[in-house]
C-alpha cells in the first residue's frame, strides 16, 4: 500500500473541480482537465459518446447514445428499427457507429 501521509509529494496535479491534490494513481483526464476519482465519477462520460459496456445487446452503440441523450436505451433501440425498416439505412449507420464510436473507458466508471 501506498503511504498518504504526504499526499502532496506524489501529486501530479491539482482535481480542477474539487481543487483536491490528485495522486498518480487517481487522476483522470476527462477533455483535457484533470479530475480526481470522485469528481470524474460524477462528471465522467458525460457528454462523451461512447458504446457502453453495461445495456448493451449488440455493440452497446444504442444504449451509449441513449445516455448521451438522456433518454431509455429501449427507446433508442425502437427508433432504431423503424428507420431501419422505413429507410433501410439504419443497419448500416449501425455498423459504421459500431467501428468509430469507441468503447467506453473503464477509468470513467466507478460504480
Ligand atoms: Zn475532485
């Protein structure tokens, strides 16, 4: 175990939200800032689009836009097969998300 009993001598940074000294081992860039762990979990991922790795029944790609909306993956999902269906475009929209959108990073949860 690391020793904090001079947490300022191993930090390489200061959490910009919270002002807290941020350790190697809890820092997380988010845009470019720097968060410590607590505030990255609740700022995190945010306004990111990411594929999520929970919900997910294909490649996570609707319910990672779901959360990016703000709205129930399922719903997202029924969109998604109707325009798929009407226009039959959706599919491959779908596939070309599946391979640009990136997956989630792990460092961004912490539930
Ligand atoms: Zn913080």
């Amino acid at each position: 175990m690391k020793s904090y009993n001079d947490p300022e001598k191993d930090a390489i940074g200061v959490c910009v939200r919270c002002g807290k000294a941020i350790g190697s081992d809890e820092a997380v860039t988010i845009g470019g800032k720097l968060y410590c762990k607590e505030c990255a979990g609740k700022i995190g991922g945010q306004k990111r689009l990411y594929r999520l790795r929970k919900d997910r029944i294909l490649g996570g790609v609707c319910s990672g836009l779901a959360e990016y909306i703000g709205i129930d993956p399922t719903i997202v999902r029924v969109l998604w097969v109707i325009i798929s269906f009407v226009y039959g475009f959706g599919i491959l929209i779908y596939i070309v998300l599946a391979l640009i959108v990136p997956k989630e990073p792990l460092i961004n949860r912490y539930i």
